[in-house]
C-alpha cells in the first residue's frame, strides 16, 4: 500500500501470462490509474453541474481482466516486436473531482485530473512510458469519445497518456477481441511517439485509416483481400488491422502488389527507433 495525505492507494504488479519476451522486445513500461468514483464539477458558469457515478464491482472485475491481458495480446499481434510490461495498477482511493474540457463541449479525465497519481509515481522514482486512466461516467456527460489518448508530454512526465471510461463493460462479453478498444488507445500513444521521431504519414498511417489500407498477407488470410474496414463491418474485429500496423504488413487497398518496395507499418527496424 502507498501512502498520500490519508489516501489509500492499492498497487499491484500485473505479469504476462505467456513466456518472457525476447530481449529484442520493445517494452512499455505501463501504468493503470484505476478511479472507481467520480464526483466531478465540470462546464463554467450557468451551464456548470456535477457528474456523480460509482463503479459496480462486476464492473470494475471485468475491466481488469481485459487489462490484464493487455501484455500477452501486445506480444501476440505485435508477434513479438512490444508488449506492455511492467504492467503496474493503482486504484485509486479519491474520488475524481473534475472533468477538462476536450473541446467541443466534450470531456474526459485528462493529465490534470490524474496529475496528484502521476506527481506521487514520479516521487517515487518510477517512471513509465504509457499510462492508462480507468474511470466511471455518467451517462449524460458528453465525452471526448469511447477513449481519448495524447503522445508523450511533460504533463503525464513524458509519458503516453490514455482515458477511458468504463462504461462499455457490458459490451465485453460479445465483443469478439475485447481487448481492441484498449490496444486502439495504446497504439495512439505510439503514434504520437513515433511521429515525433520522425516517422511520416507514408510509413505509419494515421490509426483512423483502416479503410484505405489492406494487408501483405496472402489472401487466404484476415482481411481476406478486403480493406481493414470492410473487415470489420463482418467480424467486428479490427485485430487484423492492429496487427498489421505493428507488423509492417500494411499496403494501399487499392494497390494491385502485394508486395512493396518500402513496408508501412512498425517494422522491426522502426519499433528500434525508440531506443
């Protein structure tokens, strides 16, 4: 247990359940802040109200087993280039007491919210390269999306930053890669990263089009010659879009080669660029 004026915060260290990695493995030091209540003021002036909601405890279990197979799903469709490990969650114990604005008139629970969790870490001397913020919403509270992530900054110490509310837990039991959503969220981190060292737009698409792109695999496999996003609309997956993305498996859809002069996509060799 840690300590901060009086409030209690459960850590616990969350191992891949597959074998270790290989050393050539790009890992991602991962931090869950885990908010099981919201109490939260947000908007200014007349239109300022308060959102109020507590995570069930179903709720919060079946969140976590998603999480924690976060590790082995990144390894898996990475085959074997990232995985997020350590992965380490706190659950927090005080309510979050704001919302920022995300523009637009959405919110979400960003960097300043989390900002006491992140000042203790780093006290601490730990340091991590991506950080997810798990919290329940209320229903009428317009949100920045199903999850709102940014690229490393100086206002989560450097690292790659995620919010996610948890109210689409229900929708995990059918949802035929639960983990996706999650590993979506990640991805723009890496994004963020990445197109900070340099990598363009011709090397490492934007994450948001799957529709103009299909895979270097043979055609027997997903997406079966299809664009990611008619994939989709079928299976209601996008792993083979992911893993693709973090393979260097990409080609225009309506490029008539399979294969490329230059790949698109993390090739070994880019995922070596982070050092």
């Amino acid at each position: 247990w840690h300590l901060r004026a009086g409030v209690r915060q459960r850590h616990r260290r969350v191992r891949c359940a597959s074998p270790p990695p290989p050393p050539s493995t790009q890992r991602w030091r991962t931090l869950v802040l885990l908010y099981p209540v919201l109490d939260a003021r947000y908007g200014s002036g007349l239109t300022r109200t308060r959102a109020r909601r507590v995570m069930a405890r179903e709720e919060r279990e079946v969140v976590m087993r998603i999480v924690e197979r976060l590790p082995s799903t990144v390894l898996d469709w990475s085959s074997g280039l990232a995985t997020l490990e350590p992965l380490d969650v706190i659950e927090v114990r005080r309510p979050l007491t704001s919302l920022s604005s995300s523009g637009g008139g959405r919110w979400w629970a960003g960097p300043r919210e989390v900002r006491p969790e992140l000042e203790d870490v780093a006290a601490s001397g730990a340091r991590y390269d991506s950080v997810y913020a798990l919290w329940p919403c209320e229903p009428d509270v317009p949100q920045c999306g199903w999850g709102c992530s940014q690229g490393p900054s100086d206002s989560t110490f450097g690292a790659g930053f995620s919010s996610i509310s948890t109210d689409h837990w229900r929708t995990l039991a059918t949802d035929p890669d639960p983990e996706q959503g999650y590993v979506h969220e990640w991805l723009h981190q890496v994004e963020g990263l990445y197109r900070g060292l340099g990598l363009s737009h011709e090397e490492l698409p934007p994450l948001h089009d799957a529709a103009q792109f299909t895979s270097t695999r043979p055609a027997d496999e997903p997406p079966y010659g299809k664009s990611y996003a008619e994939y989709e609309s079928g299976s209601r997956t996008w792993s083979p879009w992911y893993r693709d993305y973090m393979t260097g498996r990409l080609r225009p859809a309506d490029s008539p080669d399979r294969l490329l002069d230059t790949p698109i996509g993390l090739t070994p060799e880019r995922w070596r660029r982070r050092g």
